[in-house]
C-alpha cells in the first residue's frame, strides 16, 4: 500500500473536563478545515444545525457530549479523523474505547481552572497507550491563573515535560493576543468582539521594534520577561519525546475567538503521528500490513430515527479497504461483505469507495457487530485491549407496560452493544438489572427508551451494589461456587456468568473464601 495514504492521516481525540471549551474547539476545529462554512452549526438550531457532534436529544437538553462521534475534514493535503468523547465521567466506558481508536489527542484546559478530575483521569487512560497529547489552554480572553501556573500544573500533575509553543499577550480584560514562539509571529484581534480574523504580523523576535507599536508597554514588558524565564525553564520540543508520550507542547488560545486554532492545526499535521501499530494476538498490526484489519469501538443505534439505523464504528488498522469488499468479524466468523461502508461528517455521511490505516468508517448492520469484535480479510488476527468494566451502580428494570417485554428486551440489547448500559439476567427472578458507571446513563437510557423505542420504565433498586465476573481453572470449582451462590448469580448479554454483590465488603469476604474462583472487575471484549 502507498505510504503516502498512511502518512497523511491524523486520528486524534479531544479530552476535557466538562465545560472547558471542547466542542466549541471542534466546530472551530471543523471552520478552519473547512469543513463547515458557518460558526455556531455545530450549536445551531433548527435547518442550520447541519454540522454537530452533539445529536441526542438529552444532548440538546443538557448541552454536553454524552457519546463519541467521528467527524473526517482535509486540509493542505492531511485527513484529519477526529473522535469527539464525551467530557462527563458518566461516561467513561465509551470514552476508554474511544481512546483504543486514535494515535493522538488534544487535551484542553480551561485556563481559569487548570487540571479538573476529568481531564486527569482521560490523561491517564491515554497514558496506558502511550497516546502523545497536544495540550490546548483554552479562554484566555478570560481573566485566569498565570501562565507558569498552568504550565507547572501540567508538569508536576501529570509527570509531563511541557513546552510552551505559544503565549498569550495579557489576558482577560487586558488580552491584546497570542506571540507564537516558534515562528515570531503575532497574532492579533481584530473588530468589537476582538476576535482573531488572521492578523498576523510576522516579527524579527521579541526584541523587534514593531511590537512596541502593536503592543502596550505593560504587557510587552511582561511578554518578554515571562518569555525569557519559560525558554530558560522548559525543554525545547522534542518530537520525539513527544510521540512516546513523555512531553506535551502546550498552545494558547481562545476557541470561541479562534485565536490558537490554526497553530493547533498545524501542530497535529506537523507533530502527531500518523497511524500506530495496534495491539494485537498473535502480534502487534502494524498499518503497512497488506491485508485489511480493523475493530469495532463503538456501536450506535438510531443516529437516524427515520431509518432506525444502527452503525458500527470501525478503526481501519491496516491494508487498503475497498467497499463491496468482505470481512470476517470475530465474533460468529462468517464473512460479511460491507456494501454500504460511511464516512461521517457528524450527521452528515458519504458513502467511502476506499479507506485507509487510521480511517474511521460506519458499517450499517442489524446486530451482526458489536463493540470489541475485529474484523478482517483472513481471520488470524484479534485486536486486543476494548475491556467492560464492571458497574458502580445497578437497578432492577420495571416496565409500566408488560405487554412491551420484547422492545424492552431489544432496546436493552441494542444500548448494551453500544456501550450505553450492561444488561445482567439473574439466575433466579425476572427482572433484568442493568449496571452502569454514572448515574447520568440511567438518565440517557429512560430518555432513550422512550424516545427511540416507545417505552415507558421505571428504576428501582437492586439488592445488589456491584459485580464481578467469575471463572475457574477448574470448571467443578466454578460450578461448585455457582450452585452455593445462586441466589446472586446472573448472567450477562454474552451468556457469562457473573457475581452480584451486595458492597464492595462482600466482594473482599467472597474473594477471600474462594481461591479458586477467579473475579475479574473487567472483561475483554
């Protein structure tokens, strides 16, 4: 396969805390690659809401990101793949697998309160994969901590070398713009709303005359003397300490006023890497391998209530795909040919002739793929890495309507596939339990049932607070335990058997006691 096709694809994710500016950067993101025409599409309303990555209705209602999307746009010859996760920690289960399907990402921070939980637990999970971050200090047109605060915040919290590759000229009332420090130029704002319209005056250093003209001399002064200090006190960049993980070079900005957008454009074509080799049994595929691979990382049912879609979300690792052409999913191993393979602008879709290492493409199918499965021309490959985690919250099911058992069961099926809720079937009892890490996916799944599926439920309690899944060496001893337990034994939607647990003291008492049972607080998909 040409090298070209791999090299000149980027597939990044953003990472946030909630409210710190994330999909305002991705529209502006998206503006700037040309791949919307209007700011505000992504937020619009009505006919000019062509261009979002938020969809869902309780996204709408509560303006956040609750699942990922894939948005695809060029510029100066680079496909740019961005992942868009979602910031609360709701949600964490779908942004995890989410991580499994970029090279890169851009970690944005509110400059007002620096590190939030979230953003540090999303660095860690990205830290597992050893996936380089582009750290993008957001609202500096806002009053907000000092510059060496922030930078030191990211160093010391994070155990990260940070280079400052930008700064920011003032800030809040007194922003006058960003000094880009590796091309000496600065950025200036323009207008009433003192946006960035691309004035740009290219300087012969910090010591140029012209930036007293363009300049006030408090802030000048303060540019060069803080400037002065990070050169000495940071490490210069270094791409390749960069892309094992070890350094983030850190850009400034204000996404709603498009200042820093562009240099951050830039960085990820110029510094993040393109597609990475992907772990995998037997071996590691790396993206010049011939034969086509690929995962599923996300399911998503009904992205068009119209048609009651459902769209498995698949990372290209490697080999030239060709639509028509047929892949043999891990899970049943029968082939599938793919005919109608998409490539996602948030809502808007084409349909994808070729598709290449780090590509992101929709598979239309009725259940067929699931989260986790690979898929492949020769099926000898299985990509490893998309676990479950076990769930922080459980309820029991109750449906206002008993005459509705199968949409019911159906709609909890589909929303298991994708992520949203794990569906567990006790062994003794009716009522189905689902498990979820937040509590705002309880919320999602009565909207969704409703909305979607026409279903009225309820939630209430269970008897159980979480859950482990359970396996043996020896198969009597894992039946042996089953048959004493029953009473708080299910099965999850794969057949699996798991153990309920009343609290996490129970989970220590029974691990104690049988040590020749396995329990595991995750599972591999």
């Amino acid at each position: 396969m040409p090298s070209d096709h791999i090299n000149d694809r980027r597939t990044f994710a953003i990472i946030s805390h909630p409210d710190a500016g994330k999909t305002t950067l991705t529209e502006k993101l998206l503006l700037f690659g040309g791949a919307i025409h209007l700011a505000g599409e992504v937020k619009a309303r009505g006919q000019a809401r062509r261009a979002r990555s938020d969809w869902m209705k309780i996204e709408q209602q509560r303006g956040i990101s609750v699942t990922s999307s894939v948005m695809t746009f060029e510029r100066n010859g680079i496909t740019f793949n961005l992942l868009d996760t979602p910031g609360h920690e709701d949600f964490s289960e779908d942004t995890y697998r989410t991580l499994t399907a970029v090279d890169s990402a851009v970690m944005v921070i509110d400059v007002a309160k620096g590190i939030e939980s979230q953003t540090r637990k999303l660095f860690e999970v990205c830290r597992l994969r050893n996936v380089p971050i582009i750290t993008f200090v957001n609202k500096v047109d806002r009053e907000g901590r000092e510059v060496f605060d922030i930078l030191d915040e990211v160093a010391n919290l994070l155990a990260l070398d940070v280079t400052p590759m930008t700064w920011p000229v003032g800030m809040g009332g007194n922003f006058e713009g960003i000094y880009d420090l590796a091309t000496d130029r600065l950025l200036l704002p323009e207008g009433n709303s003192r946006e960035f319209h691309g004035k740009v005056i290219q300087t012969s250093g910090l010591d140029d005359p012209q930036l007293d003209e363009m300049v006030s001399a408090e802030n000048l002064a303060k540019l060069r003397d803080d400037v002065e200090l990070a050169q000495a006190g940071y490490p210069e960049f270094d791409p390749v300490a960069y892309r094992h993980g070890d350094l983030t070079p850190v850009y400034f900005g204000s996404a709603l006023k498009e200042f820093g957008v562009d240099s951050l454009i830039e960085a990820l074509a110029t510094f993040a890497p393109p597609p990475r080799a992907q772990p995998a049994e037997p071996a590691p595929v790396e993206p010049d391998r011939d034969e086509v691979t690929g995962f599923i990382f996300k399911v998503q049912a009904n992205m068009d209530p119209n048609h009651r879609d459902r769209i498995a979300f698949m990372r290209l690792c490697s080999g030239t795909f060709k639509r028509g052409m047929k892949l043999t999913p891990t899970g049943h191993g029968k082939p599938i040919a793919i005919h109608s393979p998409i490539l996602f602008f948030a809502r808007e879709r084409e349909l994808a002739d070729e598709a290449y290492p780090g590509d992101i493409i929709g598979i239309p199918n009725h259940g067929t793929l699931r989260v986790g499965d690979t898929l492949s021309e020769r099926a000898d490959v299985r990509f490893t890495g998309l676990p479950n985690f076990a769930p922080e919250i459980l309820r029991r099911v109750q449906l206002k309507d008993p005459t509705k058992t199968k949409q019911l069961r159906k709609a909890l099926d589909d929303m298991a596939e994708e992520g949203v809720t794990q569906v567990f079937y006790p062994e003794i009892g009716s009522n189905w339990i689902i498990g979820v890490v937040g509590q705002l996916q309880l919320d999602v799944l009565l909207s969704r049932l409703d909305a979607e599926y026409k279903v009225a439920a309820g939630l209430e309690m269970a008897p159980f607070e979480t859950a482990r899944w359970i396996s043996a060496e020896d198969p009597k001893d894992l039946q042996e335990f089953i048959g004493l337990n029953r009473g708080a034994m299910a099965k999850d939607r794969d057949g699996n058997p798991v153990f309920m647990a009343k609290s996490a003291w129970e989970v220590g008492y029974i691990v104690d006691r049988y040590s020749k049972v396995k329990f595991a607080a995750t599972r591999e998909r």
